[in-house]
C-alpha cells in the first residue's frame, strides 16, 4: 500500500472527496453562478503554509510539481487557495484562518465583514479543522464556495505528512486539482444526481485515473501496475480491492449516489470502479483520453450531462452502464489488464 492512502483514503471520505464540504447555499441570488467562464481565471494559485513547514522549499515545489501539469492540462481555474497546514504554532494557524476568513469576505453581502469572518471561524466544520491541524490530525480537503466570492480551497490539516512524502504531495494535487475543474463545470447546488451536476464515480473515479496517469507522465508511477493494483489490493485507496469487493457485493450501481454513507456497500466504489470505468471509456470504448478527462466536462453547463456524455462518448450513460457491467463483474485481473494493450504479466 502506498503511503499516499490517507489524502484519497475511503476510509475518511470527507478529507478528499468533492461531495462533503460544500458550503451552505446563501440568499444572493446568482444565477450565472455555474457559467465556468466565470472560474476561469487569470490569477496565480495562492499558498499559505504554516510556520515550521516547507523549510527547504520543497513543500511547495512537489505540490506545484503537480499543480503546474495540472493547470497546464485543464486550465486555469480559481481563484484558488491552496492551505498547507502543520501543529507548530496555534497563534500562526489562527492567524491563517482568520486570512482565509478574510478573503471569503463578500464585500455586497448585507452582514459586515467582521461579521462574516466570526461566522465562518465559528462553523463547526472550521473549528474542527482548526483542531484537526493543532493535534496533527489528516481532515480537509477540497472545498469551494457557491456564492460570492466564488474561490476553492485544498485545505491540507495535516501537511507534516506531505512534506515528508514527495510522491503523495505531488499526486494529491493532481487529484484535487482535477476537481477543482470538475466543480468548474458543474452547478453543486444540485443534487449529483442531477444532469447540472456529476456523479460521484464521474468525479473521483476520473480524478482517481487522471492522477495516476499524469503521475506516470511525470515518471512518478507505473499507471498500469497502479491500475492492476486497484483490482488487487485496493491500491492507495483503500481496502477491499474490486476484485474482493466485487465477489461479496453482488448488488450495487456505478450511479447510486448513497454508497458515501457508510452504511451503502463502499463508496470505493466511486474511487475504484470509477476509475476502471474512466479506463474503460477510453481503451474499450475507443474515446480520446482527454475528451474523457476533459473536453466533456465543457458542455455540461450548456446541454447536461447525459447528453454531454453521449455527445463526446458516443455512448448513452445507460448503454455505458450496461457494457461497463458485464466488463468489470466478468473480467479476470489479466483479462481486464489487456484493454491497455500491453501484455499482461510483463
Ligand atoms: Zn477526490
């Protein structure tokens, strides 16, 4: 297992996946909100890294190692602050937050600006990130705002880890980075359910690929092993693996939106599946990779998902989710392994 687990690890879905952190919708109404031109943006991601962290440097350099393929490959989205958050000094990440509290600010907003800051240091999920970072616990995640200012945030509580791992850092922003895109072309104020919004698998089973792959780019991974590893043992994502978690769950869906409780079958099944569904979108069913990654995404504001889908996969979501089916319950690892072409074992 690759030390990478805990910033995409299942185990603790609200640290690294897109659904748990939204904010609150507010009473300014925006209706343009979604229009992704909006989130396209010409200014620089913005870090802010606690006292006693990147030391040499090199925090922030493996984060940016991913950042900057990232941005390079889907755009610049933002404004986008990236927090890298460590236990050395309570009065210095108090006074990171109340930063973050700042810039949140909205200026047209009827409560004033002090006002919005003690609101939102006082909200349950900020305290417990707050506590999160002095005991030096692995909570956040990526969080974005739905009403003025629009921004995103990848909040990291715990980055001591991510300064000690190089790997995990740099594949970690990939990952979120990904979503922040995502998030870009979709309305989240409706249920992902909905054709304005995407299905989890949608999410993190694409930013699950789009991570590995770019991480083998960057000659960081071996993506096929990562992906054979997926079936195996679970990877970095946790356990069981697909092919464990397939044997004994006979009935789920790539498309139930309930498997986040704990209570549903796993919601590896978002992560896993949902990157062997990316993959079998672009090796079986032939799609270019970065019309799947990407290009996609685009028409999602304009004509919904389902239609977007067909329209650049050539494939309704429900045929997709036929096909899809009968691959992943009726392929052996070296069988499923052969849609990437090389030959399987070596
Ligand atoms: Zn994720």
């Amino acid at each position: 297992m690759l030390a990478f687990a805990s910033s995409l690890s299942t185990a603790q879905p609200p640290k690294s996946n897109v659904k748990s952190q939204q904010e609150h919708p507010g009473s300014v109404a925006n209706p343009d909100r979604d229009i992704p031109t909006k989130l396209k943006s010409d200014v620089a991601p913005v870090f802010l890294v606690a006292e006693g962290l990147n030391a040499d440097g090199s925090l922030i350099g493996n984060y940016k190692r991913g950042l900057r393929y990232a941005i390079d490959y889907f755009g610049n989205y933002g404004p986008y602050y990236i927090y890298l958050l460590g236990p050395s000094s309570e009065q210095n990440v108090r006074e990171i937050f109340r930063k973050r509290a700042e810039i949140r600010v909205n200026p047209r907003a009827s409560a004033t600006p002090k006002e919005q800051m003690e609101e939102f240091l006082n909200r349950p999920n900020v305290t417990a990130e707050i506590k999160a970072v002095l005991s030096g616990k692995a909570e956040g995640g990526l969080t974005w705002t739905q009403d003025p200012p629009l921004l995103f945030e990848d909040v990291t509580t715990n980055a001591t880890e991510r300064d000690r791992n190089p790997i995990e850092n740099t594949w970690g922003a990939l990952h979120e980075y990904h979503h922040v895109f995502q998030i870009a072309h979709c309305d989240t104020k409706q249920k992902r359910s909905s054709d304005k919004h995407i299905n989890s698998w949608m999410a993190e089973g694409m930013a699950t690929y789009s991570s590995a792959k770019f991480m083998e780019n960057l000659g960081l991974v071996d993506f096929e092993d990562y992906m054979r590893q997926l079936r195996k043992s679970g990877g970095n994502i946790g356990r069981p693996g697909i092919n464990e978690f397939l044997a004994r769950t006979k009935e789920w869906r790539l498309d139930e939106e309930s498997y986040w409780d704990h209570n549903g079958p796993s919601p590896q099944v978002y992560y896993m599946i949902g990157a062997w569904a990316t993959a079998y979108l672009i090796h079986v069913v032939g799609v270019d990779e970065k019309t799947v990654l990407k290009e996609w995404y685009h028409d999602i504001p304009r004509m919904g998902k389902s239609a977007a889908f067909e329209k650049h996969m050539g494939v309704s979501l429900a045929e997709f989710y036929k096909r899809f089916d009968q691959f992943i319950r009726t392929s052996d690892d070296d069988a499923a392994m052969r849609i990437f072409g090389s030959n399987p074992g070596s």
